[in-house]
C-alpha cells in the first residue's frame, strides 16, 4: 500500500497579469521505504509540490492521502496533527534562528509532539544529533557552525519525531567534494531507515545520483526519468568544451 499517494494536484501563482502554472494534473505515489530523487531546475515547483505535501501550502486542486488518509479537506487540527506526526520537511534557512543553540533548536521540533516530555525530548534530540554526526556541536549556535555542520543539523531536527516521510528541500551544495559526497551518503542513508521514504528534491543532478527513483519536474509537470520515450530537458552545458 503507498505511503503517499497525491492524484490531480495543481498549483498556480499570480505573475502580473497572468497566472503562472507550477503544478499542473501531478500524480505520483510513494511507498515506505522509497528514495526518490526529484531534479528540477530554480522556480519549476519542486519546493511548491514539497510544502503542499507538507501541509504548508494548499494546493488549487487534486488529492494528497497519507496512509489513506484524505489531507486536503481535512480540519485544520487534524492535518496538522497527522502531518506533524508523521512527515518532516527539511529546508536550509537558518536566518531567524542562528543565535539558538543547536540543541535547543533540533529539541524544540521533538516538543511539538504534546506526549513528548522534556527528558525524551533529551534522549531523542541526542540520537538524532549523533545519527548526523554532529553531537558534538549540542551546545554551539548556529552561527557558529560551519556550513556542512549546519546542513547536518537541519537534517537531524527533521529526523527527530521518526517520521514517515522526509522530504528534503534543495540542500546546497559545499564548496568541499569530500565533504560534499560524505553529506550525500548521509542523506542517503536517512532513506534506510526503517520504513522511512524520502523526496530529495535538488536542481543539481548529482545530488540526487543514489536516489532509487528519479523525477523530474517542469513546465508543470512532473516525470519519471527512466520511463521509455519521456525526453527529459537537462541543464545546458557551459564552457568550451565541446556540445
């Protein structure tokens, strides 16, 4: 049984006098356990269809069921609370919060669960900081962290209720190719988690080079990159080094 399934979804945003069309009739579904890579280049909805999927933005049409549960529609106490027990969705601005400390900051995502008391919060904070490699950062600020650390850090206050699903939103790329490819492993491996899916969504195609399933989205749509006769448009190459 899919863990998700989304059916007729569209999204359109104002664009001066006209409408832009983001997401336009996308069907997928997503089953425990699932890695899928979803490649897009900036502003084709990857992010849109995330946030829909995570509650944060409403769609204009179609079908998002969790565990065969009806999403849109749905009263606004009973998604958020079905959402936040069950997906996390890790994204990479820390602006608002770069003066709290990196404990402080994973914990408060594992308090947003009521039955959560604070010593669990502890426990839980801890496992998933050291899943990430980065407890022993607990006690820093974010501003203090360098640029993998922080990266590393969002990911684990995503991972910190167990979710079902993991959606990650465009991690940067670090400037470092071993630091780069040890990052990749590790979100990589977040998908090994038992019964936990993952979306890795990225513009950049390496990132998503381990997924299981790869996508693409575009021009509204969203397509499987290994289905026979869909021609995916890949980025344009640069330089002189030939076509």
């Amino acid at each position: 049984m899919a863990l998700l399934e989304i059916n007729g979804l569209s999204k359109r945003f104002p664009d001066g006098l006209r409408e832009l069309v983001v997401l336009s009739d996308v069907n997928v579904e997503v089953y425990p356990g699932d890695f899928i890579g979803l490649w897009g280049m900036p502003r084709t909805g990857k992010s849109t269809l995330l946030r829909i999927i995570a509650g944060v933005e409403p769609p204009d049409a179609g079908s998002v069921r969790l565990d065969g549960v009806e999403l849109i529609g749905l009263p606004q106490d009973a998604r958020v609370r079905l959402v936040r027990e069950n997906i996390a969705l890790a994204t990479f601005g820390w602006q608002a919060y770069r003066n709290r400390p990196v404990r402080e900051h994973v914990a408060l995502a594992a308090h947003a669960d009521p039955r959560v008391t604070g010593k669990a919060a502890r426990a839980i904070t801890r496992r998933a900081l050291r899943r990430l490699d980065v407890l022993a950062c607990a006690e820093r600020h974010l501003d203090q962290l360098s640029f993998d650390e922080q990266i590393r850090v969002e990911l684990a206050r995503a991972i910190v209720r167990g979710p079902q699903l993991l959606l990650i939103d465009d991690p940067p790329s670090l400037p470092s190719p071993s630091e780069d490819t040890r990052l990749r492993e590790a979100m990589t491996s977040l998908g090994e988690e038992a019964g936990c899916a993952v979306i890795l969504a990225a513009s950049d195609l390496g990132v998503i080079g381990r997924a299981r399933r790869m996508m693409s989205i575009g021009s509204g749509e969203l397509r499987a990159m290994d289905e026979t006769g869909v021609v995916v448009p890949f980025p344009e190459r640069t330089g002189t080094d030939g076509p």
